[in-house]
C-alpha cells in the first residue's frame, strides 16, 4: 500500500503545526492506521474513536439523536457532526470522519457503496457523498484514502 498521502497529511500538519483527530464509522480505524504506519504520528495524530454503531455515534461522540433520526447514520450531516464532534471532544485543530454502507445489502434504505467523508478544521467543515464500487476491503481502503485526500486538500488550503 502506498502511503504517499499519509506522508503528505504528516508534512502539510506539522508544516502548519497542526493536530489531528478521526471519528471512524465504516472504515473501523484504517484511516487511523494508515496514519500511524508514518514515523513520527504522534507529533500531529492525537487520537481515533471507532463508533461503528448509531448507538456509539450519540453515547460517545454526542451526535443528536434528530440527526440520525431526520438524515440517517449515512449522511452528509452525521458525517459532518462526526467530525466536529470528535474534533472538540480532543480539543484539536482538524478532524476528519466517515460514516457509510460497505455492503453486502442495503443499509438504511441506501444502495452498498455509499459513503459520506467529512472535514472539520476551526475555520470550516466540509463533507464529501462517495459512490464506491468492489468488496468490502475495497470500498473500505478507497473510502479510507478518500478521507485522507480530503483532508490533506482541506488542510493544504486552509
């Protein structure tokens, strides 16, 4: 696996001297992986939660239980308060989230593949819908380096 975006989060965060945090639905702590699998994590990479469940979404990270209600654990929205959330809860200075369906079936009503990142940084959050095809593994690594490609384009402009 090529970790080059990896490296470049590392560079870009401690260029800027910033922190970060992970809020980790579908893809179970493989974004916290991949950026710990780069020497020198602990000098930007402050922590991860894995809340799998809608369950774990609301107890840890306080996600509104409307939220979930009105928009749906996959959404834009969830994926968005995720990031916020655990980005406060850890007191850093950006946080990046996922929340999505790796399949096999539907999930919410919503198709296999689906899935929302989000980026939260002090100045501004953004979320992104991905429409992923393949396994399992392979929605999860592609969701996985897709949230990492947002943040290190999120972060690189900020």
């Amino acid at each position: 696996m090529d970790l080059k975006i990896a490296r470049n989060i590392h560079r870009l965060m401690k260029k800027k001297g910033l922190t970060l945090s992970v809020a980790e639905s579908c893809t179970a702590g493989l974004i916290s992986h991949y950026l710990t699998t780069v020497p020198g994590a602990s000098s930007i990479f402050i922590a991860d939660v894995v809340a799998y469940s809608a369950e774990a979404k609301k107890k840890i990270l306080g996600i509104p239980q409307r939220v979930l209600d009105v928009h749906g654990v996959i959404s834009g929205q969830t994926a968005i308060q995720m990031a916020r959330r655990v980005r406060t809860l850890t007191n850093t200075d950006a946080a990046v989230s996922t929340t999505g369906n790796l399949g096999p079936g539907l999930l919410e009503h919503k198709p296999k593949g689906l899935v929302y990142v989000a980026v939260s940084t002090r100045k501004k959050t953004i979320a992104k819908k991905l429409l992923l095809t393949g396994s399992r593994r392979k929605i999860k690594e592609t969701a996985a380096l897709s949230a990492l490609a947002l943040l290190a384009e999120v972060v690189g402009n900020d």
